[in-house]
C-alpha cells in the first residue's frame, strides 16, 4: 500500500488558534516533514470556505499551495483532493498544473472533481448546477486536460466549455501528462469517467461501499475496453492513532475543545462524532488501524492518503502511524 499524507490548511478548522502570519510556517513544516521521510504524496483541498459550516476563519487556496510546496519540497508528490473543474476553466488549469508541475521537477498529481460545496459556488457567483451539468462539464474538462498536456494545445467545442487552439507550454515534464485522480464515487457517471481516463481513482465509504464501487469500476472499463488493473483505487482516511483507546480519547476530547470557540458546543460535538462513532478506519490503536486497513487492502485499495486532524499542532499521531502502521502494510 502506499500513503499519502494531508497538510493542514484550514478548510476543516484545522489551523485555528495559529495568527495567519504563521500558518504557511506550519503548512511548510509538515510537508518538509513528509518529504523527508516514508510519505509518497501530500495533499490539500480545493476548497474556499471552512466546514462544516463557513467561517472567517482561514482556508488557503489549493494552487497556490501547490506551487509554494512545488517550490520548497524536493521528493514527495503533490496532490489535490479535489480539484473542482468548474472553478477555474480546464485550460487555464491545465497551464496552471504544467507550470507547477515544471517548478516541481515532474511531481505534480491532478485530483479532479465535479463539486459539491452549495454554499462556495453560490458566494464566489459560481451558480450551483444540476449534477448532470456538473458531471458534464468534468468530462470535458478532463478531455481537455489529457489533450493539452499531451499535444501541447486544446481544442474542443463542447457544450460546456469551448477552446480553439488553447496553448499548453511547456508541457508537463511527466511523460504521457499530470496523472489524473478521477474523484466520486458516482457509480453511472464518475466512474466510468475514471474508466476512460483515470490513472487513479478516489472512493470511499465502508469495506461493503468501497468492493462495490470497485467492481462497477471494473465493468466500466469492460465496457470502455480499458484496463481495470491499470487503475489504483485510493481512499482518503481521516486519522487519529495512540497507543491505547484511552488515548485516542482524549485526543478526540482536545480536538472537540480547540473547535468549540468556533463551532459552539454542539457544533464541536458534532464535528467529532465520527471519530468517536468507531465507523471511521483510521481511527484507534496501531494495531486496531493495521486491521482495518489490511482488509481495505485484501479488496484492492492501493493507495490510503490519511489526514490528521490534529497535525497542525501535534505529530505525535503521524509519527506513530510512521512507525507501527505504515512498515505493517507498505
């Protein structure tokens, strides 16, 4: 199994308590952290206003991100989980992920997304359309993509998006282009989407969810006459371990108290209760994570990319998980 790791960057109240003026500090330093040892990717969201409910709190912007990390990091591979193709034209993106990709020195990964987050579109004048459209406008975005980083130029006269010659250069220095993370778990549209042009995919859910969503995958890419077994299947993990349950306790009860002033009291508890809940795989001891994640891989999860909820302000969890759980299933 390989792992990657998410960096705090606000957009789950995660960087709260830290003045703005030191937040990249914290951001740099764990991706410096990673970098240096066994992580294979980072990570951040596409996401402009906290959850789950907005606040003025910080949420700092994922492209911008990626170049920075591009620019101060040497070894790990830099991902979005997700992008959101209707929040910047796929062109414009696509030129944007070369560039990061150049600074990188071929590092790039390229999550994308059809959206979700009502409240974003509508504030930054996105609209909020139909997910047919949404999922209409991903499938051309992604064809654009694959033709831009490949050829050097894009052109497509979809009903959604429509570009004449659009010039893509340099191109990224990864052969064949950025790879694609075709995110959703859509099971009639995204995922054969992520058949037909996916090098990774991103689902979650329950063991149950996740071998069923699989095997739709794999009747897709039949369908599409593409390779089932070319394509990693990724899921994403929110994550506190210890050394007991006991612990794992009290780290939820420090989390639940850090959010409380921004959240209320109700808010925090709710915001927590899926740690608490016992439903969530990467919560618990090493051994109890070990476990879960055994199983996950048994049916067929490559690639498990963790976020700690806490990492802004104690690894203690993710140098934990570095040393007992991650040597146990790599």
């Amino acid at each position: 199994m390989r792992f990657g790791l998410f960096v705090p960057q606000g957009w789950r109240h995660d960087l709260v308590g830290i003045d703005p003026a030191e937040q990249w500090a914290a951001m740099s330093s764990l991706a410096a952290h990673a970098d240096a040892g066994a992580w294979e990717s980072i990570w951040v969201y596409d996401h402009f206003h906290t959850v789950p409910v907005p606040t003025e709190e910080a949420t700092h912007e994922a492209w911008t991100l990626m170049a920075a990390f591009a620019a101060t990091t040497t070894r790990v591979r830099l991902g979005q989980m997700c992008s959101c193709m209707s929040y910047r034209n796929p062109v414009y993106l696509a030129k944007v992920a070369a560039t990061a990709d150049l600074i990188s020195g071929g590092r790039i990964e390229m999550g994308i997304g059809a959206g979700w987050y009502e409240h974003e579109w509508k504030a930054y004048g996105y609209g909020f359309p139909r997910v047919g459209e949404r999922l209409a406008r991903l499938n051309e975005g992604v064809q654009i993509m694959k033709q831009a980083w490949t050829t050097g130029s894009a052109t497509l006269n979809g009903e959604h998006y429509k570009v004449d010659g659009a010039i893509v250069r340099p191109l990224p220095l990864q052969e064949g282009g950025i790879p694609l993370w075709i995110a959703g778990g859509g099971e009639k549209v995204t995922l054969r989407i992520a058949a037909k042009y996916a090098n990774y995919t991103n689902f979650g859910g329950t063991p149950e969810e996740f071998a069923h969503k699989s095997e739709l995958l794999r009747e897709h890419c039949e369908r599409e006459g593409t390779s089932f077994a070319a394509i990693t299947r990724s899921s994403n993990f929110n994550t506190i371990v210890a050394a007991t349950e006991s612990e794992v306790s009290d780290r939820i009860d420090a989390i639940e108290a850090r959010v409380s002033p921004y959240l209320g009291v109700n808010g925090a508890a709710a915001f927590v209760a899926e740690y608490r809940s016992g439903d969530a795989l990467g919560v618990g001891t090493p051994e109890q994570v070990v476990e879960r994640l055994t199983a996950m891989q048994k049916l067929g999860l490559g690639y498990a990319i963790h976020y700690f909820p806490e990492a802004a302000y104690d690894r203690s969890s993710i140098e934990l998980f570095e040393r007992e759980v991650m040597p146990a299933l790599a």
